[in-house]
C-alpha cells in the first residue's frame, strides 16, 4: 500500500470512534436505537419548553392574558402615553408594527424594539441592550413584573403598556391591531385597515389566515409528531393554494383595497421563503412559485405610506437579522446554530416591479371621511 492510500487525507475528529467498536461490545442497532431514544426525549422536553404542545404533538400556541384598549374608560386616547415593546424577528410583532407605520402613529405611541437572546433573559427570550424608557427594565420578564406584580405567564412580545398609569394593557396583537386602526390623533392617517362594509369577508379571510398560515407555519415547524406535521402541512397549502386563486381575481386579498387581512397575511409571507421554508419544513412550495402571492408580496413591501410615517413596510423590519434570530435562537429546531447563506432581502428581489397598480395612499386604502380630529393632548415624558 502506497503511504496514504486509505487514509484520509487530511487530520479529522472521529469523536469517540464508538461504531468501530459495536459488534464486539455492544451490537450496532441497540447502540443507535439507545442513542436516538435519548436524543429524540431531550429534543421533546426542549420544544415542549420552546412552545406548548397537544396530545398528539401538534403546537398549541398560549393564550394571552391583557386584553384592554386605548380608548377604555381608564386608558384614553392621549397622544404619548402609551408604549409599545416590539421584536424584530417576530411576525405578530410586525403586525403591530404595520399599524403604526400605515395609520402613522408612530409619533404619537413610542417603541422600544426588544432583541432576542434567551441567554441573557431572565424568563422568556426578549432583553433590551439599554435600559428601556418606561420602567428602566433589562429585559421583557422586568416589564411585566413592573406593569402586573404577580404576574406569572409568558412574557411575550407585543405587549402594550400605559407609561402614566404604569400598566400593562393588551399583548394580544390581533387586538392591538384592531385597536390601533380604530385610534384618531391629529396627524394620523385616514387610512382605515377594518372598513365597517368589508368586515365580515375580512373576519372570514382573518380566519383562514391566522389558523391554517400565520400559526400554520409554525405548527409545521413546532410539531413533535409526523401526524402533526402533516396535517399542518396539508392545511399550510390548501390555505395558500386558496389566496393565491384569490389574489388573481383582485389586487388584494378583499377586494382592491389593502385591509386588515393583507396586514395580517404580510409578516408570514416575508419571511417563508427566508426562513419558514427551511427551519419549519415549509418546504413542499415556497411563495417564489406562487405568482400571484408573490406579486402580492412585492406590492405590499413597495406601498408608499409618504410623510405621515418615519417608517416605511420595506423597512418596517429587517429580513437577513430575523433569518439570523430563526436559525440561531430556535436551538430545539437547529442545533448548531448555523444560519443559511440565504435567501436574503437582496435575494427575494422584492424591489421588482409588482404589476399590480400604483402604490399611493389614495389608490391602496380604503380611506375614512373627513373629521374632525380631537386636539392633540399634551405628550408624557
């Protein structure tokens, strides 16, 4: 044999080398069985912790627990005095994110934007690399403490607080969402996301939405059955099949106005091909191959909302650092933390013309009547 022959050819790490010793201590298949029973009871005790389970190892996502308004009786609209604490990679985040950003609230409720590192958190994943504003807390379980003592559920972003009152108010995002479309400050937009005479076709889109997409995804990602797996994946796709014969009979999902259920479907898509399409197994078709959803996409991320906003929906989030936040902070889902070359934001092209009509105010929103605004009340500070 010529030196080297056989060999490998550069110096490598064989770990224990326990294979080359089954057969003559322990047989191979109890070995593998043994390791992957072990490996597969920690993997399910972590993604139970991660997110909750059902019986049959599908995701069960958590109630929550603060439901009240801007607008209630204790919490008037007061330009100023309410707080929102937002994440980056998180889609029911960005929901809330998109109200502020197309009602232009923006400078009327501040933000503090949490970042993920379940390592430096106390309880949950969210922390603050400065001390934020409102309660001068470290990290998200501080707020919660500070705005409801004794409170003992998952401190879950968003969550809405009353900077005078030192109260928490909703952390619930559908009702944020709703709630903000319905507050009026000076300034604002008209834009109206919930038009009264479109709401029950956007309660119905609303709901195919939220089950089978915006939590479909991450019941096919979080499931700890091949049962689950499935039936989220067959429910993923029915859904999208359905939206995307929608989005070829009108530009938005009701109708030719940009609504709730457009800002609602948004956060998801943005991200499935990103990240969903991988991490979560969302893989069968990715939103590249849908035409209509994907034009769809490309013409939300291009709506135009102009002054009345600092913040525009491309830049509403950042896509390459919640790709990142994905596939380094789910550790129960990628072990060794190693993020995917891409897609990136450069990737998904969404810049390219979307076809779909303009992309101004007046042509994209259903728009509420002249009235009179009620006087801009004095900022908290």
């Amino acid at each position: 044999m010529q030196a080297g022959e056989g060999a490998p050819s550069v110096s490598s790490d064989k770990g224990f080398g326990i294979l080359e010793w089954t057969g003559k201590l322990v047989p191979q298949g109890l070995l593998v069985k043994g390791a992957k029973t072990g490996w597969r009871t920690a993997w399910q005790i972590m993604m139970r912790e991660l997110a909750p389970q059902t019986k049959d190892g599908g995701y069960s996502r958590p109630q929550y627990t603060f439901t009240s308004q801007i607008g209630d009786t204790s919490f008037p609209v007061e330009s100023g005095r309410y707080h929102v604490y937002l994440g980056n990679a998180c889609p029911w985040c960005h929901r809330v994110m998109l109200a502020l950003v197309l009602r232009g609230l923006l400078p009327h409720i501040s933000v503090t934007h949490a970042v993920d590192n379940a390592e430096r958190a106390s309880r949950g994943g969210w922390v603050f690399d400065t001390p934020e504003p409102v309660f001068g807390a470290r990290d998200l379980r501080e707020v919660y403490d500070a705005a409801s003592p004794g409170y003992r559920g998952r401190c879950t972003a968003p969550l809405l607080v009353d900077r005078r009152t030192r109260r928490a108010l909703c952390n619930e995002s559908s009702v944020i969402v709703r709630n903000l479309n319905a507050v009026q400050l000076r300034g604002c937009t008209s834009v109206d996301l919930f038009p009264a005479a479109q709401a029950a076709e956007i309660e119905r889109v609303n709901d195919l939405v939220y089950d089978k997409v915006n939590n479909g995804t991450y019941k096919s990602g979080f499931a700890t059955s091949q049962a689950a797996y499935d039936q989220a994946q067959q429910e993923l796709y029915a859904a999208l099949d359905e939206l995307e014969a929608r989005l070829g009979r009108h530009r938005f999902l009701v109708g030719d106005r940009f609504t709730e259920a457009d800002l609602r479907l948004y956060p998801t898509l943005v991200r499935f091909d990103a990240a969903y399409a991988t991490l979560f197994k969302c893989c069968r078709r990715r939103i590249a191959d849908y035409p209509n959803l994907s034009a769809w996409l490309r013409d939300v991320y291009q709506l135009d909302v102009g002054a009345a906003s600092p913040v525009q929906v491309r830049n509403s989030f950042d896509l390459d650092d919640a790709r990142r936040s994905y596939f380094e902070s789910l550790f129960p889902l990628n072990a060794g933390g190693i993020v995917p070359a891409g897609p990136t934001l450069a990737d998904l092209a969404l810049d390219r013309p979307a076809g779909r009509g303009p992309s101004d105010l007046a042509s994209v929103f259903a728009l509420r009547p002249g009235a009179p605004m009620p006087e801009l009340q004095t900022a908290v500070r």
